[in-house]
C-alpha cells in the first residue's frame, strides 16, 4: 500500500481484524478537532486538507503524525486508529 491509500482493516493470517469502536468520548474529542480542523492542523503542522483527508479515511497517516494527533486530541492512539478505520469503511 501506499501513503495515499485508504486505511482498511487489518489482516493477519488471512482473517480481517477490525478494531473495536473508539470510545464515546474519544468520539466527542475528535468530533470537535474535525470542527476546528484548519487550527488543529495549524498545531500539527499539516496542511488542512491532509488532516482533512485522514479524518474522511482517504489517506492513512504516518505513526508519527497519528500519534501527535492522538496526543493533541488527548485520547489513545487506540481510539483514533479505530475511529479512522470505522471513518474509511462507512
């Protein structure tokens, strides 16, 4: 795969693994970075449109930039790969 792909579900063995559903209040957390996105990335460095692609599960980010989102959200790295899966799969 490549950087501009979309984020799946992960296979191991051949059997698809999707992670759990984040958190309702991880949920709450990134629901208000993705109203606040321009200044969100600002904070991150990031072009908008990136954070933007990566909020809609059109572009899958590096651990790097997933973890200083997570962090910067305050919530697990857990919860925001989750919820960019669920993103790309609806």
């Amino acid at each position: 795969m490549t950087a501009g792909t979309a984020i799946t579900a992960m296979s191991v063995a051949g059997t698809a693994v999707v992670p759990r559903p984040p958190t309702e209040q991880a949920k709450r957390k990134i629901a208000h970075a993705v109203r606040n996105q321009r200044q969100f990335a600002r904070a991150l460095g990031l072009h908008p449109s990136h954070v933007s692609f990566i909020f809609a599960g059109k572009r899958r980010p590096s651990l790097e930039v997933a973890a200083a989102m997570a962090h910067r959200i305050n919530i697990s790295l857990d919860d925001l790969y989750s919820f960019l899966v669920h993103a790309a799969v609806n």
